[in-house]
C-alpha cells in the first residue's frame, strides 16, 4: 500500500470542500494463489495474515488518517468501511477463515477507535462498518453456493442497500457494525 497515494488522494479530494460521506470498499479474502481461507487452524500461514491485515486492516486505517480530518466539524458525516458479518467475534460460530477473519475484526476494533475520537470533535459525524450481504463480485465467486436461503446480489443492489443503511445511522450509533439490511451486527 501507498500511503503517499492515499495523502495525494485526499489533498486533490479535501481541496474541493469538506468530505460529507467516504465509503471504503476494499477488501481481500483470497487470491487464487497463497492466499485462500483456512478450513483448519492447521492451514494458517504468516504470509496470510500479513497480506490480509494490510488490504482489510491496515489500507483503510490509513484511509481514515488521511480523511477523516476532511469531515465537517458540525454537520452529519459518514466514513464507512466495507467489513463482513464473519469479522464479528460475537458471531462467529463456523470458525475457520482466520486471516480473513481476524483482519476483519481488526477493522472493526479500528473503526470503533475512529468513532470515539471523532466523536469527541465531530459531535454529528457517523463512523460505520458495514456488511453488504453476499455480492456477486471476484472476491465471493469461489465460495458462493447456491444452497437454500442465500442470497447474492448484484453489486448495484448490495450498493443500494448500504446506502439505505448509511442514511438512516445516527450519530448514536457510530461506531457499530451494520448489515445490508440494517440490522446491527455485534463486534
């Protein structure tokens, strides 16, 4: 990742007034290669970890640094960070994925961090991860299965969704984790 990038990117977006909504929708669970979910804490690999937490951890942390300082003082802003129900600890059940899982959490712990300190200055803003449900992108293609009861949307659709959400949170509720559908997910 390029941090001087993301700064770059901020000045050029800063420039032309305050931020009111930034969404991150990075994220990476496997690659085709070294990098797939693990089935067994027997599979576990550095490597894993290491490329894991730098896309779903460390990337929109670094997002945050540079931007969260464009949001307005004293008007309703969001920054929000696409993150993913298998990231909640209290929700976890299956196990197993735990690179991808971990970094997700990791996410999680830093966007309720973000929410408390902006919080103490941005008295309106929001700060949310959000889960968009299945979407019928690469990242989801190999472990998408048809079974009864699952659904995937197109990508316009889960964006339309998290954007319904993201315009009903209220500052109340920075700092939490929320599904496509609204539901409050548990860190």
């Amino acid at each position: 990742m390029d941090e001087a990038s993301i700064a770059a990117a901020a000045a050029r977006i800063g420039a032309a007034g305050p931020v009111t909504l930034a969404i991150v929708a990075t994220g990476i669970l496997s690659d085709g290669a070294g990098l797939q979910p693990e089935k067994t804490y027997k599979a576990q690999d550095p490597a894993a970890y290491t490329r894991a937490f730098a896309i779903n951890a460390t990337g929109p942390a670094l997002i945050g640094k540079h931007f969260l300082p464009l949001l307005p003082r004293r008007e309703r802003a969001v920054f929000a960070a696409l993150s993913a129900r298998v990231g909640s600890i209290g929700d976890n059940r299956l196990g197993g994925w735990h690179a991808y899982r971990a970094s997700k959490a990791a996410l999680n712990m830093i966007l309720r961090n973000f929410a408390i300190e902006l919080g103490r200055s941005h008295p309106q803003a929001v700060v949310a991860a959000l889960h968009p449900g299945t979407v019928a992108t690469p990242l989801s293609a190999p472990f998408t299965g048809t079974g009864e009861g699952r659904t995937v949307f197109v990508p316009a659709e889960a964006a339309a969704h998290l954007l319904a959400v993201i315009d009903r949170l209220t500052p109340a509720e920075s700092g939490q984790a929320f599904a496509w559908d609204g539901q409050a997910i548990p860190f």
